[in-house]
C-alpha cells in the first residue's frame, strides 16, 4: 500500500509542477530535496532517539501515517485557492513547503519501518527477506502508477484533488494492518531473533564493563562496533545515491519533450512501471544471491547497473533505450538499498540501532532532490538559451573529471602510489592528457548534444553526463578507500549456528 500511494501521486508531480505551475529545473527539484532534508533531520534527531528510548516502532509508523494523511488534505485546500486565485508559483511553493511540513512527521514511519525489520529478522535472512518486500512494493509501485497515468489527465488529478484524496486514504487504510505486527522484538517471547538480540546486548555491555565503561551511550564510538565501516558505507551511498538521482525530475521531463520523444502520460507511466517490474525482479534475485555471493561483490553489481543505465540516456536514439535505463534503474535501486541493508545491520549494536538507522535513511532521502537542486537543476536551468562554448565548457570538464579518476584507479591498481615522486608525476600525465582529449573532443561532443537544435533538450543530457560521473565517483570511493575492517563484507551470508552463551 505504501508504493502503490507513492506511484499514484509522486512520479507525475515534478511534471506538474514543471507543466502547469510553471516552475524552474531547480524548483521542480524542492519537492523532493526540502521535504527529505526535514525527513533526516527528525530521524536522526527525534524519532531514532524516541525509539531508542522507547523501543515503540510500530506506534512511531502509524504516527507517521495518521500525520500525512491529514497533512495531504490541507495542503491540497491550500494548494487550490492558490491556483483558483492565479497564485501558481504560490501553489507550488504550497506544496512545496506543505510537503516539508508533513516529511518531518512522516519520518518517523520510515524510522520505524526500517528498525523494526531489523527487530524481527536475523541477520542470516535479511537480504531475502528484503528481497521479498521489493518484490512485494515493486507490485503495488505498478499498480499505483498505473493508476496515476489514468488520472493525471494533464495535470486535472492534482488540480481537483483526487490523487490527494486517494493518498491520504491509503495511508489511512494501511494502519489497520500495523495492528497485526509486533511493536517491536520486545513484544517476541521465546525466538531466536530475542535471544539473538539479548545476546548482542550482553556482549557490549560485558565489553562496556570491562573498560569500566557507563551503560548509558552518549557516544557511539564508545560502544564496540566498526563505526567507521557505517560512515564510509554512508558517504559511498550518499554520492552514487546523489548521483543516480540527481535527474530524476529531469528525465521526466526530457521525454515529454517536442524535440525529443514527446511521450504521453500513459508511455511515461510505463516507463516507471518498466523500473518496478525490474525491481520485483531484482528483488527474487538478490534473495537468492546473497546466499551465494559476498555482500561487497553484490553492491558493485547494483552501482555498476546504476552508472550503465545513466550513461545510456544522452545517447538514446529512440524511447526503447529509455525504457532499458529505467529497467536499470529498478534493479539497481532494489540491488542498492537491500544489500546496503544488509551490511549495515551486520555492525550496528542494537541499543543504537534505532538512531544509526536514521542516519542510513538520510543516504538515501537526501539524495532524492540535493543533486538535483544543488548540481543538476542549476546546470539545466543555466545552459538553456546560451551558446555553444558554454556547452563546450561544460563537456570538456566532464571529460578531464572522468579521465582524471580513471587514472586514479589505474594509479592505485598498479601501485604507482608507493612513492610520492610517482605519484605526482602520474597524476600531472595524466592530467595533461585528460586536457589534450576534452580539447580534441568537448566541442565535437557539443555539437552533436545540441544537433537538434533544442536548448531544452541537450541542456538535459549535460545533466545526465554530470549524474554518471558523480555515479564515477561514488564507485571508484568504493573500490579504493575501503577501511581495514571490510573483510567483514566478503563472507557470504550462509545460515550461522544458534548463538550459545
């Protein structure tokens, strides 16, 4: 129910906000990167602390959901004396903002969703069963954005309410069935998963004592976990996160272009269904893998579909390699987020679980508008109507930043770093080099981006250049600065024997 609401109302908001409101590349990316920042921030730091404490998950999921359903209602009324009154950029602002409002309530659903998984699931089993809640989330996404292609109408669904009033009463409608799950490990009597989980805090606080340590954590470094593979897992995700969803808002859009596809409402609706039925794919088959393969090999896997499919879009001649991104862009996102989750409840103790939590969300609902407004939506916004050296400009840097970290991976692969005179000669070679290739190529390239004579269209696939290189980055951070503990991720996820005392 909860991606049913979510492709029924947000994959045609940006579109709507674009088309009918009138907004800019970069304010059409508020939407998503304002109601996120208030989503982090609260998790972190009040709904992860209230759970901790409290140990309630269930009780902070229907919290969250009783506050947006009444949160949508108002800011669609809001909305619409906006827009009946000529106010559009007003009303977009309305939602905007409205949709900030209710995030920093609604975040303590997602906070507790994502604890109480890790509550009621051994640490053997979650990436299948992780799996099986894409498969299941990947169904009801397809439903709802089928949905949504029949009501979009233009922009009517928005503009009348009924996307509105459908959202709010799922998620209405969706609490009934949190009456049927525990409100956390607390409520288990006599299962593994508790003496697990008792066992684990044993441990720390027999390790706490020995150091003559307080019980009370106020610091998570003074508990015994690997917290510097948690930050680096997060920084590694925040950039390819940042990356790949830095054009989400702008793909949108670019198809619906006249100098490009010119899809209808239905076509793009079928495009994101393609994504969702790529991830209940995804979602059978990484249950299956990570009993075979290593967590750290399968990660690799979900960036590597993630940067090909980026990489795919300013070259696609027709709609049918779209089509193909947005089947990239299910697996990997399936792929990401459930072995990312699996490695990250693999180290975080579980009296803290609840705030390191919040703080793994935040890699990913940041990353939903913050590229795109800071990077992505500026760039799109400045290229329209400029002419061809600015394009150029842009090309020739994105070509001297790729060469350069392709360089830094050869450097690192052959070991040209052991002494600091090689290294610098290295890296000023390979410089030179980078500069000589976007000389020769950047204006080549620019011509053939704005071939169609549209500002609106190559302005768009500079952007998607950009989203693969930060994709780059975020891959090659993963493969050359892993901290010394990341052997923990190289064993496969077999079934362990019952912890004992």
């Amino acid at each position: 129910m909860a991606m049913f609401r979510r492709g029924i109302f947000y994959f045609f908001l940006s579109i709507y906000l674009k088309e009918n409101l009138g907004v800019t590349n970069t304010e059409m990316t508020l939407y998503a990167t304002l109601p996120m920042v208030a989503n982090i921030l609260t998790q972190s730091a009040v709904w992860g602390r209230i759970s901790d404490k409290f140990q309630k998950r269930r009780l902070l999921i229907i919290f969250g959901e009783l506050y947006a359903a009444v949160g949508y209602i108002v800011v669609y009324f809001i909305h619409k004396n906006m827009a009946i009154n000529k106010s559009l950029h007003a009303a977009a602002y309305t939602i905007i903002i409205g949709f900030t409002i209710i995030e920093a309530g609604w975040s303590s659903s997602n906070l507790g969703w994502t604890a109480l998984i890790a509550d009621l699931t051994k640490e053997t089993e979650r990436g299948k069963i992780m799996g099986r809640l894409q498969f299941i989330g990947g169904i009801g996404n397809i439903l709802g954005v089928t949905a949504s292609g029949f009501l979009y109408l233009g922009g009517e669904g928005f503009s009348n309410g009924n996307l509105f009033f459908i959202s709010s009463g799922i998620m209405v409608f969706s609490i009934i069935a949190l009456f049927l799950i525990p409100e956390s490990y607390a409520e288990l009597e006599d299962s593994d998963v508790v003496s697990i989980n008792n066992t684990i805090l044993n441990k720390n606080e027999e390790s706490m004592k020995k150091k003559g340590e307080n019980n009370t954590v106020k610091n998570p470094q003074k508990i015994c976990w690997e917290w510097q593979l948690f930050v680096w897992i997060l920084v590694v995700l925040g950039i390819v996160n940042i990356g790949g969803n830095s054009i989400n808002q702008m793909v949108s859009i670019y198809i619906r272009l006249p100098s490009t596809f010119a899809a209808s409402d239905v076509i793009v609706a079928q495009l994101r269904n393609t994504s969702s039925i790529a991830m209940i794919i995804g979602g059978l088959l990484v249950g299956f893998l990570t009993k075979h393969f290593s967590d750290h090999t399968l990660l690799l896997i979900g960036f590597s579909f993630l940067f090909v499919g980026t990489l795919i879009l300013p070259f696609a001649p027709s709609i049918v390699l779209i089509f193909v991104y947005m089947a990239l862009l299910g697996l990997s996102r399936v792929w990401i987020q459930t072995i990312s989750y699996s490695m990250i409840t693999k180290i975080i103790p579980l009296e803290i679980r609840g705030k390191m939590m919040g703080y793994y969300n935040a890699a990913f609902y940041l990353s939903w508008g913050l590229g795109g407004t800071l990077i992505t939506g500026p760039v799109a916004d400045s290229i329209v109507g400029v002419n061809l050296v600015t394009l150029s400009i842009y090309v020739g840097f994105f070509i001297v930043s790729v060469c350069m970290w392709l360089a830094t991976f050869f450097i690192s692969y052959f070991k040209l770093n052991k002494t600091k005179s090689i290294q610098i000669s290295s890296f000023s070679i390979s410089f030179v080099f980078s500069v000589i290739v976007a000389f020769l190529f950047s204006q080549k390239i620019a011509n053939w981006i704005s071939s169609g004579g549209n500002s609106d269209a190559y302005s768009y696939k500079v952007t998607f250049y950009i989203a693969a290189l930060i994709i780059v980055i975020g891959i090659l951070t993963y493969m050359l600065l892993r901290p010394e503990k990341f052997e923990l991720f190289k064993t496969k996820n077999k079934e362990k024997t019952k912890i004992k005392k």
